[in-house]
C-alpha cells in the first residue's frame, strides 16, 4: 500500500513550530513567496495561498503592508488553572479575580470572549456521563470562544441540568454574576469540584471551525473538564474546555 504523502498544510505547521528542523522558519523570518512555495512543495498557488490565510487568521502568521507575510512570535497564554477554577465561570461569585478577563489583562494582553449562545437541547452522551442523567433529558448549553489579542484561544462550553437552568440567569447573553454564584441563588450551591485533563481525542472538524484551525492542520489539544457538585453532592455544571496546545500553557500552582 502506497503511502500518502503529507499535507501541504502539515509540512508548512511543522516548519513553522519545529525549530529542530533544518528549514525551519523562525519568529521574524519572512515567508516564502506563493510561487516558491507551490514550486518546492508540488501544490497548487491556490492551495498556498488558502493555508497561508488560515496560518494568519490561526496566528501563525502575518502581513505587513508592502513587505510580505512573516512568521508571527506565538505566545502561550499562562493560564493558572487553580486561580481560575477556584473561582471563574459562568456561576462565578461577583469578583473578577482569576477570571478569564483578569489572567489575560495580568499578562499585559487583550482578553475578549464571542456572544455566547444558550440553548435547550438533549444531552450528548459525554456530558450526560458527566452530569448522571438518562437518556433523552435535556441540558441548557452555553457556547462561547475566548480569544487574546482578538486570536481564538480557547472553546469554552457549559452545560446545566435543563431542571435548574431553564429560564434562569443562566441563559442570559450578557455577562453575569451574583455575590455567591447564580446556582446558589438557585438553590444549588457549588460544594466541590472535579477537574479532568486529557490530550485525547484530537479536535474535531467543529472544533477545528470555532477556533479557525485548518481542516487538515494537525495542532496539539489540551481538553480540561470541570464539574460541579451542590451540597447535596449531585453534579449541577460541566464546563468544557478545548485548548491548541501551542497557544495555552496549563500552570498549577500548589503550596508547599
């Protein structure tokens, strides 16, 4: 069986984050012309120039007026998980400490977040694990992307027992909060919380789409999911996190 060759996309990803390669194109370096790169890779100049677009659009790359496009210096986002899940969320108390908006502005960058989208809908089988429901029962989800410096960071996306969350604050647009939460408010104050790191599975052609990833780049996951559980010991939220690798830094921080 013949071997596929690989991608245009994944040869050029690879050259642009594996400084152990001899053509790799370093932070600052200029990047090939259209024409010289579909010559040295065999690739269409329309292909070239679609995988240059999503590498700008991703931060890989980009334009500078009248010079040409160059190699972006990537960033991670530090992101201190123990602050941010000690108190962050959509049922965060009325503080903004370790918050989404507070860890990015700390390192000296522009935090922003996608109108988020509530909606009523049967629970898809990982968060109906998460949360201890049946089959056919509905959740209230929240979608959002949280971007830095106007770049897709992160996916976001929680989830409610649609019996608690319905019609509630929950599903409001705007941000919210409340001096103990909201699902305190709602009789379900958050006792503990569980949270679950993987690297697996690989990002999926959605999740690809939310976080203006190329169809066919291969990039390095981080999933972190968070659940929370009331005084009655009942899981009341998940909230999902989808991270590329090579944009966020997971940091805890422990006492000694």
């Amino acid at each position: 069986m013949t071997k596929e060759p690989p991608r245009f996309a994944d040869q050029l990803l690879a050259r642009l984050t594996d400084p152990d390669l001899e053509d790799h194109l370093a932070p600052g370096e200029k990047l090939p012309s259209t024409k010289e790169l579909a010559k040295e890779y065999g690739v269409a100049a329309q292909t070239v120039f679609r995988t240059v677009a999503r590498f700008k659009a991703m931060g890989y790359l980009e334009g500078q007026q009248g010079r040409g496009v160059f190699v972006r210096k990537i960033v991670p986002l530090e992101f201190p998980v123990d602050r941010f899940e000690h108190n962050s969320g959509r049922d965060a108390p009325d503080t903004d400490h370790g918050s989404w908006k507070a860890i990015v502005e700390a390192q000296g960058r522009a935090p922003s977040q996608d109108t988020q989208r509530a909606s009523v809908e049967p629970a898809p089988a990982d968060i109906r694990a998460h949360l201890g429901m049946e089959e056919h029962t509905h959740v209230v989800l929240i979608r959002q992307v949280r971007r830095v410096d106007g770049v897709p960071f992160q996916i976001a996306d929680s989830a409610f027992p649609a019996r608690i969350a319905l019609d509630s604050p929950l599903m409001w647009e705007e941000d919210v909060s409340a001096q103990d939460g909201i699902l305190a408010e709602l009789g379900h104050p958050v006792r503990r919380k569980v949270v679950k790191m993987t690297a697996w599975p690989p990002m999926t052609p959605t999740e690809k789409r939310r976080l203006d990833v190329p169809e066919d780049a291969m990039v390095p996951v981080l999933r972190q999911v968070r659940i929370c559980y009331d005084r009655d010991d009942m899981p009341v939220s998940v909230l999902a996190t989808v991270a590329p690798g090579h944009l966020n830094s997971f940091v805890y921080e422990m006492k000694a």
